[in-house]
C-alpha cells in the first residue's frame, strides 16, 4: 500500500501497516520534515492526551515518540476527576522529528522516499496508484492521502502571500484537480500559527515561571514507569534520540498582552489578511488571532500568552496565543509591546494558511472513501486540526488500508469505546464547518474515557487486528483480570458497617481513601492497576448509568445498512429523510440516527426494510 | 436482529372518547408487571376483570385485562392488553403509571416494528401498517410542531438555552484549564440551577391542566335525593338530559354530557343522590359516586334550600376534603323568607332555582371562576404539556435537582456536566435534539479561547 504524506497521520499509517505485515511505501515531499510539528511544539492536551494513550493502546507510536523527546510533562486538570484528566508535554521539535524519522527507517516491510504526488491513478471507479513530481509512477492495492495543510496551500502575512502548506515549504497544486476529476469534493479551511522569537532576546524575569510536573505523567502505557524498562523497549544499542522520560526537564513562561498592543491591533485591523477579505476558508472558533480576540472580546483587559521553548538545541521560542494574519512590521510592534518581548528578535512571522479540504461526509467511517475505492483518508485533509486528531485517523486508516487489501472487515471504534471513536463518527456523519478539534465535551460517555484505561477500552480492537505483540497483549490481560478482581471483591467483601466499596464511596479524597487501611494485597498491585480499581469503585454509579445507556444505544449501532441498499426508493420513508440517508450513505443504522433531520419513524421503516433483505444482504457489524 | 430490552405502553386505540380505550404493554417485562399490577400471573389469552390501581394503591378504572406471552402476541413479545372506560383521562392516567412503573412511550409504529422483527407480520404487512402509522405519525409531529412553535416552543427556548449556558460556563473550566478564564463561579450556577427547576416545575404543573384542556374539566354533581341534581344538570345543558321527578332516588346511573362555559370546557356528571342513612342496595351506588368524587376536578354540591341542610355523612365530607366544590343552593324559588339550609362552612354558595333559572348568571360566573383557577400560573400564556412532555420533564427535575445538590456539595465538575447532559437530553425530547455543537458555540461567545 501506498501512504501519501509523512506528517502525524501519515507516519501513523505507515507504521501500522507496515507492522501487521503490509508491504508499505511512504511517500514525502521532503523527508527531513517528517512528523514536523508545524504549530505548537506540544503534544496532549484535554482530550489530546486521552487521544494519544489510545493511539498507544492501538500500537501507535505517537505515546512513546512524545515520552523520549519530551522536554516537559504536565497532568492537567489533576484538581478534577480522573476521566477529565489529561497528560500534555513539550517536546523537543527536532528530537520529536527526527526519531520518527529514524523509526521509520528501521521499520521492517516499510520503505519511505521523497517525492511530490502530483496524480493519482484510478481504474473503474478505484485508485491503484499515484504518479509523482519526478515522472516515477507507484502502483499499490490502496492508497491513504494524509496532505494536512498542502493542497492548494496559500500563506498569508498581512497583504503578503505565498503558496505552501507550511512556512518554507511547497504546495501540493496538481493533486486537487486529481481528487475533482474523481468527484471527490473539496471546499476551503483555514487555520494560523503565530511568531516565533529568539530566546536570548527575551526578558524572562518579567514573565511567570511554568515548571513541568516533579512526577511526570507519561503517554506509553508499557514500560514507562521505569527507566530500566523503558530502555529495553528502546532498544538502546540501535536508538541513538531521545532521553530519559522526565529527566531535565525546562520551563515555560507565561506573559500578557497590554493595553497598547490592543491599540496596535486596533489601528491595523484593515491590514489584516484575515479582516480584509483576502481569506476566503474559515478559521476555527477554539483558536482565533489576537485580531478576533480584541474585537470579539473587546472587554477583556488582557489576554494571556506562552512562551514554549521549540526544543533543547534550539533557543527559538513559540508564543503560543498570538496567532495573526497581521502584515510583518505590525506584528513586531505587536510583539514589542508585551512584557518580556520588548527586545524580541522575530525568527519567523505569524502566518495564517489556507488550504483544501475534503469534506468527511465522503468517508465510511473505515476513512476509505465512498466515491474511489481503496482510497483512504486521514488527518487534515479531512478537516480536522491538531497532531493528536491525525495521528488517530492516521492510524486508523493505515489498519484498514491493509484490512481492505486483504478483504478483513475494517477497525471501527465505536463512540463509547474512545475518542478516535468520537473524532472518526463525527467527522464522516456530522462533517465539519471549522477545522475539527477534540474537546471532552464531545464525547457523550466521557466518564468512561479516562486516560489510564485507554489500553483496556481497546484491547479487544487491538488483538482483533494485530496491533500488539504477544507479550504486551499478555500484559493487558493480566491487568484487566486484576482490575476486574479487585473491583469485585471491594463490591462483595465486608469491612466495618459494609463493604469495602461502599466504605471507598464514603469518604471523600485521596488522602481519606488512605485512611481505609485497603489489604495489603491490593496495596501490592502496581498503581495503574490500583488506580483503575478505585476509579472504578469510586465512580461506580456513573459508570453503571453510562453502561446501562450505551447497552440502550448499541442495540441500534450494531445493525449494518447494506451499502447498496436504494433510500429512494423505500416505500414509507419521507422524502426528506430520503434524500439526506442517499447523501450520507450511513453504515450503520445508528450512525443514520446521528444524521440531523433523520427521525425515529424513519429508523423503524429503515430497520423494517433492512430486516427483509437479511435472508440476502443484511448483516451484523 | 438483537432482541428489544425495554418495555413500551402506549394507547392502542385513538385518543379522544370512545367507547373503550385500550392499551398495550410490549416488552420483556410485561409478565412482572402484570404481576404487580392484577396479583399472580394470569393466563394467557384470557380476558379477566380487574382493578387498575396507581402505584400508591389509588384505585384509577375497573378494566378488562388480557395476558399474551409471546410469541403468540400482536408483536411477538409478551404483552398485556388493558381496556378501560374509554375515559381519555383515565386512560392518560393508566399510562401514566405504566410510565412511572419502567415502561417507555412506545415511538410510533414501534408495536408493528417489533411484530415484524419477531415475524408475526410479513414485510407488505408491515409497510401498509408503518405507512398508515407515518401518515398519522407526520400528523402528530405537525401538531407537536405547531404547538412547540407557540407558547411551549418559547419556554423550552428560553430553558435550553439558560441550560446551554450554565453547560458551557461548566463545561469551559473542564476542556480550557490552561485558559486565563475568570474563577469559577459555583454560586451563579447554582443560582441559574434553581430557576430552571423553578421554571421546569411551572411547565410540569400545566400536565394536568393540559388534560382538562382537551378532556374537559370533570365536575361532578353530588347531593342528597331530590335536591334537583338532575333538574341543574338539564338547565346547565339546555335540554332534558337527564330524566326529573318528584320521587327521590330518580337517578340511578351516572349522566355524562359535556358543555361549554365560559372558555372552559366541562364534562358533568350527574349522580345519584346521597342517602344520609342508605339502604344496602343504595350503598353499592354511593360507592360508585364516591369514586367519581375521587376523580372530580371540581364538586357541584346540591342543597335544597327549602329543607335544613341534611347532615353531610363523614365519609362523604373526607372526600369532599380538598376538591374544589361549589356549593348550590337550589329551590330558592320556593322560599319566602330567608333559607333554613345550614350551608358549610368555607365554601362558596349560589343561590339558584332550576326551575326558575333565577340566578343563573351567578352560578355561570362561580363555574368560571373556579375553572380560571384551574390554569396554572405561566404568565399569560397558555401553555399545556402531554404525558410523554412530563415525563421527560420529570427526568429533567430530577436531573436538575441532583445538579444542584453537586454545586453545593463541591462535587467533581464532570460529575455535575453529567447531570448536566441528562437534562439536556430530557430537554431535547421535547424540542428536538440537541448538538453538542450549540453548547460550544456558546462556550465560545462567553469565552475568550485560545492560546
Ligand atoms: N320549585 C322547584 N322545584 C325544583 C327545582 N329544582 C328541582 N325541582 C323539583 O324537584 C324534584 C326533584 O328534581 P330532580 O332534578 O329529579 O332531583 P335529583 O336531585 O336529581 O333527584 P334524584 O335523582 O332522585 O336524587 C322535581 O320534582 C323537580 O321538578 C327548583 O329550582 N324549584
Ligand atoms: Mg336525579
């Protein structure tokens, strides 16, 4: 198979596929800019950080890549409860980069080689291959597309523009036409990222000092705890990048906009690419220039800012939250006027970029595409935003890639089971208007979703395809048996006026569960076992209310809509619904529930019909 | 096909009056329930008399009651079927309590959708059954619409829209810790919490308002024998309804008829008269008046005012006790001087002669008042709610009673965002689904996001 791009979705799906044994070629524009972070350098995040634990759980690379290279960690929202918990780290851009590249190269049944895509080759209705920049044609039984920002990619700096898909580099122009040719629809995004500044030119006394966690919490479930372990993973005698996960640590510095820079702002609106029409894609609501922030908040004295350093070797400097579109000269008298930047040396301008995209709505949700066969989809292509997000769709595509190839059903998770599940069934029922970002919010069984059951949420997933290997499957399963002991025996085991689980309900806190004096036994078992136990037993009501209504929900989901089935055609079914089920073509009588203006008397006809056909089409998922 | 989990109930035959209202339970818990509800188990296929009383014992019909155990069932599923009086209230009332006791509304065609996915019907069957059931499923929908479009529509705007705001000013400090939000202020959220449990107790409170909208308000006329029941009953309608005459005990079943008053709409019942020292076969009578007098919404108690007002029985007067009664003073014709009736204490009298229709315009004027009263305080508008409306209504409460509790307790935020979510769903029933999306684009335009 075919992988078309080495960003944070592509690499994903190289490496899956080529790790459950597909012959595999990676093709890049430019391989020293694989896996390049080309907006902030931090991974994880709020549901970021869940995402990527689940990548891990899937056999990704994304968790450990950020663990070695990560300059600094921090659990946010340690306050809340665990299922809103989320690990976040810094990493060291060019160590980031560089050992993706290095794992890639390693990577048996892989082969990476850089090239521009410039066509793809279709044959009746499927792809079978692409041509490339330099006149060498590949051929593979599917193709994935992971070209994040590059189609038809158009930089702005105030009236300044550049084609590219990121700063420095190209733009992918012929490839557009190609996916129009095949009927494939693409509409315009837009995103922005904002300067960077050399470190010896800033003022750090005058800003607050952000340290990372003294005990960080790492993305890679297996032998992260210890550094003994951690190397036996990394095989050290032939992995020369990365360091000791939480070692050394480096801080970020947080400063705030002033009143004067609100008026630089303010007196140069119409300069910006953003306010002067020049940009035609649609930016996300979550991240908005300062521009937005003074008009749209125009109350709010001061807006706050991060200095995050872009790695260990480097002194540059990201300013998190001045995103603009502003011309050059603005914005370094922007960038003068904040506390501590006052002598600031601009590395690189803020820019804003537009580029195409490919609305998801065409996508099963295996991301292989509904109007080309063998073609998938992964990352920004399909509108969405942020490493983590493409890294999931990437790995996600890259597995049902190889599964199409060899006539496997594809890996689908469901909404409840995580949020690449969330992130997959949004993006190709509901599409999207903005570039699309994970929130906790967006997963309706969030509760289920804490970071450190990733692994046990989608074990059933990972041993279906392949995705482990036997040992850490192995470990999986002891673990999921010890939880589910313990959680058993707290709910049946008497202590003092009760059982031991209601006793944990009771009182309140980390430091009251101590007081309990738990068995020793327990006390034995590692602390994500332990962990999981009382989240759990704690969150037992909860949990058992989320259970109860995904057993409610899945009743529906696991109906499969045959994908020849004619909506227009169904006697009994309005018009209206009609039209919209033809469009969407749902997969599943559940995601069709998900479509607006779907209603319940539609699903019941839908069901009915369904049910006829099964003496020949129908079939569970 | 998986096998449905959860039990539906819903009314078989047409809503409105008819001579029977039937109603059918499908689902695998049916067998218990009709063991909760009529004792042991009964046989299937056999149609049995029974008493239908609510969970807190009241007695609500005397209805026939007819066992299936599937998959010899209209829907293949263990099913009972319950026929009542034909009474819409009652019947709304029995659904009702099958909905407090674990059933769900059944969605509509969802008895001919499960009869199909257990092969009780063929697929042209079905479709001719689920095409009528759309026909009238749109209807419903257009009416539902119509009225979400009014009053009901307004306050379920205002009310999803204040929740989306107290969501998205809980949900901010979960997705955004790192953001320079202003500190949390539980209080406020609190605060809104107990308005809309305020509001959504208003709008729960027009359910039954909305029953004597379109049932009609029930006004039952008691009184001793001969008091001129009968006599107000045909003068309030216009015609002879009911049979007058001089002798005592004259009526003897009841006598329904429905007639405007005002802007309301009534349903009146004449009954037989109330016997202070009763012969055994009268008893049976002054039973069956007593259960109507549970039913009532409000008593037309008629005294003859020529004759000294018989002592009210104590069983009568305790279930008088808070119904709202009119006391009728009737026969004043026939006086000269002042009345010898001892009327009770507290309650508003008319003075009238069916005979005469003198005071008339009275007794009209005291009806309507009454039934004002009936209308719940909502503002000027008029709003009323259905079964299925109170029901998610009710979740809603709760949801929003446990939301609270949260707030004060200082409980974990995800935890009140669950609760949170529940309402949001209870909401969404009524007005239509709610995304995600609109919480967010609240979250947003309260919040300046972003790095
Ligand atoms: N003069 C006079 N006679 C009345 C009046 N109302 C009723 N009557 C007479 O009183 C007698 C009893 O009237 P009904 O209306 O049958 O009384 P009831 O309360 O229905 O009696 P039962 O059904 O037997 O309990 C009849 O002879 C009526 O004509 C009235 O306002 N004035
Ligand atoms: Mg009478």
């Amino acid at each position: 198979m075919i992988v078309c791009g080495a960003g944070h979705a592509g690499v994903e799906a190289a490496l899956a596929a080529a790790r459950m044994g597909a012959s595999t070629l990676l093709l890049t524009g430019n391989i020293d800019t694989i896996a390049q972070m080309s907006c902030n350098p931090a991974i994880g995040g709020q549901a970021k950080g869940q995402m990527v634990r689940e990548i891990d759980a899937l056999g990704g690379e994304m968790a450990i890549n950020t663990d070695v290279t990560g300059i600094q960690f921090r659990l946010l929202n340690e306050s809340k409860g665990p299922a809103v918990q989320s690990p976040r780290a810094q990493c060291d851009k060019k160590a980031y980069q560089f050992r993706l590249k290095h794992t890639l190269e390693l990577q048996a049944n892989l082969q990476i080689f850089q090239a521009t895509v410039t066509r793809l080759i279709y044959q009746s209705g499927r792809v079978i291959g692409c041509q490339t920049n330099l006149d060498i044609d590949f051929h593979g039984k599917t193709v994935v597309v992971t070209t994040g920002t590059f189609l038809r990619g158009l930089m702005h700096i105030g009236q300044n523009k550049n084609e590219g898909g990121r700063l420095g580099d190209f733009s992918a122009r012929t490839l557009s036409a190609s996916f129009l040719e095949a009927g494939i629809e693409l509409q315009r995004l837009k995103t922005g990222t904002p300067p960077r500044l050399l470190g010896r030119s800033l003022d750090f006394s005058r800003m607050d000092e952000q340290k990372g966690d003294v005990a960080p919490t790492l993305f890679a479930f297996h032998d992260t705890r210890s550094k003994d372990d951690l190397f036996h993973v990394e095989q050290s005698s032939e992995r020369r990048i990365g360091w000791v996960p939480g070692e050394n640590q480096v801080s970020c510095w947080v400063t705030y906009t002033t009143p004067q820079t609100a008026e630089i702002v303010r007196a140069n609106l119409h300069k910006s690419a953003m306010y002067s029409g020049e940009i035609e894609g649609i930016g996300p609501r979550y991240c908005p220039s300062i521009e937005d922030k003074f008009v749209r908040f125009a109350d709010k004295p001061r807006h706050m800012l991060f200095l995050e350093p872009e790695g260990r070797s480097t002194n540059e400097y990201y300013v998190n939250g001045l995103s603009t579109s502003l011309p050059f000269d603005v914005q370094l008298e922007m960038v003068h006027s904040i506390p501590g930047l006052e002598q600031a040396v601009l590395l690189r301008p803020a820019y804003a970029v537009e580029y195409d995209f490919a609305p998801p709505t065409q996508l099963f949700p295996s991301l292989e595409s509904k109007k080309v066969e063998n073609l998938f989809f992964a990352g920004q292509i399909n509108g969405s935003s942020g490493y983590e997000e493409a890294a999931s769709q990437g790995l996600v595509a890259g597995v049902n890639a190889v599964n199409k190839a060899r006539g496997v059903a594809p890996l689908i998770i469901q909404r409840h089971e995580g949020y690449i599940g969330v992130l997959i069934d949004d993006l190709v029922t509901k599409g999207t208007r903005e570039p699309y970002r994970m929130f906790t919010s967006r997963a309706e069984h969030r509760l289920l979703f804490n970071h450190g059951s990733a692994e046990l949420r989608l074990l059933a997933h990972a041993k279906n395809h392949n995705l482990l290997d036997n040992n850490r499957l192995k470990l999986i399963e002891t673990k999921k048996e010890r939880v589910e002991h313990w959680v058993k025996w707290l709910e049946q085991s008497s202590t003092i006026g009760g059982t031991w689980a209601t006793a944990i309900r009771r009182v309140t806190g980390q430091e009251g569960v101590g007081s309990l004096a738990l068995p020793n036994e327990f006390l034995r078992e590692p602390s994500t076992v332990r962990d999981e136990v009382m989240y759990r037993v704690r969150y037992a009501g909860y949990l058992d209310r989320e259970h109860r209504h995904i057993v409610k929900l899945s009743e529906v989901e696991k109906i499969k809509i045959p994908p020849n089935l004619d909506f227009l055609s169904i006697r009994g079914l309005r018009r209206e619904s009609a039209l919209k089920l033809a469009e969407f073509k749902p997969y599943t009588l559940g995601q069709a529930s998900r479509i607006s203006g779907v209603n319940p008397s539609d699903i019941s006809v839908l069901m009915i019909m369904i049910e006829a056909g099964r003496g020949g089409t129908g079939q569970k998922v | 096909m998986p096998r449905p989990t959860d039990t539906i109930a819903a009314l078989a035959t047409p809503a409105g009056t008819a001579a029977l209202a039937v109603i059918r339970v499908s689902g695998p818990d049916t067998p218990q329930l009709a063991r909760d509800l009529f004792g042991n188990a009964p046989p299937p296929r056999v149609m049995r008399h029974a008493d239908y009383r609510e969970c807190d014992g009241a007695l609500l019909d005397d209805v026939l009651v007819t066992f299936f155990a599937g998959p010899h069932s209209y829907s293949g599923e263990d099913s009972l079927e319950i026929s009542g009086h034909g009474n819409p209230f009652i019947a709304q009332k029995i659904l009702e309590d099958l909905y407090a006791r674990g059933c769900r509304p059944a969605e509509p065609g969802e008895f001919t959708q499960r009869a199909f996915l257990n092969g009780r019907m063929d697929l042209s069957q079905a479709e001719a059954v689920m095409d009528l059931i759309h026909a009238r499923s749109e209807r419903a929908l257009a009416a539902a619409n119509q009225q979400l479009r009014g009053a009901l529509g307004r306050r379920m705007t205002v009310l999803v829209d204040t929740l989306l705001g107290v969501l998205a000013r809980v949900e901010a400090y979960i997705d955004f810790p790192e953001e320079d939000l202003p500190a949390e202020d539980r209080e406020s959220v609190a605060q809104t919490l107990q308005r809309l449990a305020v509001e959504t107790d208003r709008l729960l409170a027009t359910s039954h308002y909305g029953e004597l909208l379109r049932d009609g308000i029930k006004t039952v006329i008691i009184g001793a024998p001969n008091a001129g029941k009968s006599s107000l009953l045909n003068r309030l309608v216009g015609h002879e309804r009911a049979i007058v005459s001089a002798e005592p005990g004259t009526t003897r079943d009841f006598i329904e008829e429905r007639l405007i008053v005002g802007a309301h709409a009534l349903r009146l019942i004449d009954t037989a008269g109330l016997n202070p020292a009763p012969a055994t076969l009268e008893k049976l009578g002054i039973e069956k008046t007593f259960e109507r007098i549970a039913e009532a919404d409000l008593l037309l108690l008629v005294l003859d005012a020529t004759q000294p007002a018989p002592p009210l029985s104590p069983p009568l007067l305790a279930r008088i006790g808070n119904k709202t009664t009119l006391v009728v003073l009737n026969k004043t014709d026939l006086l000269s001087g002042s009345s010898p009736t001892k009327t009770p204490a507290g309650l508003k009298v008319v003075r009238v002669s069916a005979l005469t229709g003198a005071g008339w315009e009275d007794l009209t004027a005291a009806i309507t008042e009454q039934a004002d009263a009936f209308q719940p305080e909502i503002g000027d508008e008029l709003v009323a709610i259905n079964a299925r409306h109170a029901q998610a209504l009710a979740r809603a409460r709760e949801g929003l009673g446990s939301a609270r509790n949260k707030v004060t307790a200082n409980e974990p935020v995800e935890l009140l965002a669950s609760d949170l979510r529940g309402v949001l769903e209870a909401f969404g029933e009524i007005s239509g689904k709610i995304d995600n999306e609109r919480m967010l684009d609240q979250l947003f335009a309260t919040f300046c996001i972003g790095k």
